[in-house]
C-alpha cells in the first residue's frame, strides 16, 4: 500500500497520521516511546530510538517518504533515512533549526533582520559581549522548547551565573526587544520549488509558551504590510535551505513597527493548528502532500480564527489544586468551537494536551467565543487582544 513515514511520536505527529490517512496513506511512526499520542493512531508504530540503525531501516523499507515532527531528530538519522527513501525535510536543513547559533546565521545571511545577538560558545564571549545585548535573553543553542534552557539577563553578571547554570552549553545572547505583536508565518515547499504560505497567525506567549493565536481574515494596512514581509522573508528563507516540507518562522514586531525573525521550526507549527479548522487544506495535509509528491493545497483562511492552547494546567482546580476533568461539555457548547485532543495519558503543567479552534464569520463573533470556551476551561483570555 501507500505509506509514509514519520519520526516523532508527538501530537504533531498524531494530526499528521489523522490528515494523511483521511487521504487515504498508511503512517509508520518511529518513537521509542511504548505509548506516545502519534503511535497510537499509526497503522505501525516502530518502537526504536530515533538513531537505531534497525528502526530506520524497518521505517525507510515500508515508506514512500518520511518527514519528522520534531527539532530534535538526530540530522545523521535523516541522512540515513535519505539513503533509502525521499526524506522531507533534508537532515541538511533541520540541522539550521537545531542549532540556534547556524540558524541566526543562517537567516541573517538570507538578508531577514534578527534581534542583536552574540553567540556564546565560551565564558570569554561573555565577557566581551556588547552592553548593547542587555538586558537580554541567553538561549542554549540546541534543545530548547517552550522557552526551557532560556534565561532573561539583566546584566553580564546574571548572564555569567546563567550560563554556569545551563553547564556551559553553547548559547546565543539576545537583547531583549520591545515587542509590539509576534506573528508567524506557515509555508509549505515541494520538491518541485513550489511554495504555498498560510496567511499570518498572530500570537500571544504565557510563560515562554504560546497560548493563542488569532488569524483575521481582513487585515488593516500596517497588519497587511507586516504580513507581506513576513511571507517573503519565510520564503527567502525556504528557499536559502532548499527546504521540503512544511516550515515555519515566527516573528517579532517592534514598538518601532520593525519586523524581526525570531526562530525557524522545521515542521507543522502550534501557530499554525488554527489550519485544521480554518482552511481549506490543513498545515498537516500539506505536508503530507509534500510528501507524496501531490499538488499542494489551498491556504486561503476561510474565515477569521482563533486558537487557544490547552495546557495540562487545567486538569488542575485552581482554588484546590485537587485533579479535576476540565468541562469539556461546556467547550463544545460555544459556537463555532472544535476541540483537538492530544490523548496524552498524564496531565502535567505546561504540557500541551490539546488545543480549540473557534472559527466565526467576525473575528469580534470569534473574540466572544474565544472568551466563551477559555472561561469554560478557567484559561485567561483578554478580549482586548
Ligand atoms: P518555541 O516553543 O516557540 O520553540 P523557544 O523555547 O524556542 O520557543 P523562543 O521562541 O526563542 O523560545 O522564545 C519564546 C518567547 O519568548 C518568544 O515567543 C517571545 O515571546 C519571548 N522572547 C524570546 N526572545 C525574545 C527577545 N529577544 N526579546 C523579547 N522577547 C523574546
Ligand atoms: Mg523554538
Ligand atoms: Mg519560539
């Protein structure tokens, strides 16, 4: 039959089995973990570690093509994977996104504005960072998420006793920016050079984690502007990286209106889950269709959305602490609402469990629903946003 692959047992992966099956692919996951949300809705879920020679191997014989939902895939796996079988994205570029110091680079030389920055590979470059850099953020390189391995420094003295306490891993130091707005952009690229991009999410983080984003269909001229940047800029950069696949860039917008790239993400994006729901063909649709060499898909928003984060937090009473089960009845009951569980076993605080789409013909009839089914679930969220 039609399989693809997939390394990465997430909820990533768990949505990109649901689309390329609804077209009608079989997916093999490979994920060490016994239970994991993308293996359980597999057609085969290989139990090896994501370097596991025997694993790669079973996953490249079955497939057509095999692409990851996650960063942190060993790059020498997918060249492995390559060997046997189309592999999208190309270990080459992952490996950009892996690395904080190669990925700021990277974009930097593709012409797209960053934050200043140094990169912190020993203690002297700490001492001889600029005082422009503070205050500021220093990020371990490699292996963060969510904002973990981050630390915000006020000064060089803070930045010191941060970068002793993530054990003298390779940072970048950032300045911390006035942010007016953040927003990201979902493209997806084929083998053939051709681009589809999504149109923008804009995105509002709680404790370094996104928690919404909200996707008008009608933008003002300035939100218009920021949004053509931001598409040519993600573009530039998927084509630097002859990428394959489905990527996205998030970014920062200044008080002073300057749009500056943040990250890269090699792969569907949390910003871009209001896709399910929104548009005509899902970020996970598209990257199946990436990979199966199928035309790609439309990207227009069909309405205005807004998405809302569900962090294991709300398995919690916030008055009690006790475990409760969140009022799933009283999410469902908002109108335009619909509810993308992860089937996570354990809710821990700050892991995402799941998230909700709320579409509507307004995005004011949108804001209402936002603030409907948040309050349901006890989760914050500011009208005004
Ligand atoms: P992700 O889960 O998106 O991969 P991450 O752990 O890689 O997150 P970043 O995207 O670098 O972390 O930062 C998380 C958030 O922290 C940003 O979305 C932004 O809100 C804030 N932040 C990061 N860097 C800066 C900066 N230089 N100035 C101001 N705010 C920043
Ligand atoms: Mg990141
Ligand atoms: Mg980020």
């Amino acid at each position: 039959g039609n399989w693809l692959g997939m390394v990465g047992g997430g909820q990533l992966g768990r949505m990109f089995c649901q689309s390329a099956q609804s077209l009608g692919y079989k997916v093999a996951v490979l994920e060490p973990a016994e239970s994991c949300p993308a293996g359980d809705v597999a057609d085969l879920h290989i139990r090896s570690a994501y370097d596991d020679a025997a694993g790669l191997a079973q996953l490249a014989a079955r497939c057509q093509a095999v692409s990851t939902e996650f960063e942190n895939v060993p790059a020498p796996s997918l060249d492995a994977l390559a060997r046997d079988v189309r592999v999208a994205p190309a270990g080459s570029a992952v490996a950009v996104a892996q690395d904080r110091i190669r990925e700021k680079a990277f974009i930097a030389g593709a012409g797209v504005p960053l934050a200043p920055y140094a990169e912190i590979r020993t203690a002297a470059d700490l001492d001889a960072a600029s005082p422009e850099l503070f205050p500021g953020i220093l990020k371990a390189a490699r292996l963060g998420y969510d904002g973990k391995g981050q630390a915000r420094v006020a000064d060089k003295d803070q930045a010191r006793k941060a970068y002793a306490d993530f054990g003298g891993v390779a940072c970048v130091l950032e300045a911390l920016m006035p942010l007016r707005a953040e927003l990201s952009v979902v493209l997806a690229r084929g083998f053939d050079g051709r681009c589809v991009v999504y149109p923008s999410a804009w995105n509002e983080h709680r404790d370094g984690i996104l928690a919404v984003s909200t996707v008008p269909t009608q933008l003002d001229q300035q939100q218009a502007e920021l949004q053509r940047s931001a598409a040519q800029a993600a573009l530039a950069i998927a084509a630097g990286l002859d990428y394959h696949g489905v990527l996205c860039v998030e970014f920062f917008v200044l008080q002073d209106g300057r749009l500056l790239a943040n990250e890269i993400a090699p792969r569907p994006h949390n910003s871009g889950h209001y896709t399910m729901d929104a548009c005509i063909t899902s970020q996970f649709e598209q990257q199946a269709r990436v990979m199966a060499g199928l035309p790609l898909g439309s990207t227009d928003s069909l309405c205005p959305a807004i998405m809302l984060n569900i962090l294991g937090d709300v398995w919690f009473d916030p008055a009690s602490g006790a475990r409760r089960e969140p009022d799933w009845a009283g999410v469902l009951a908002v109108p335009g609402a619909s509810l993308h569980l992860y089937g996570k076993a354990e809710a821990r605080r700050g892991r995402k469990m799941g998230h909700i789409n709320v579409v509507a013909p307004t995005l004011d009839a949108a804001r209402r629903s936002a603030a409907a089914a948040a309050a349901a679930l006890h989760i914050p969220f500011d009208r005004a946003a």
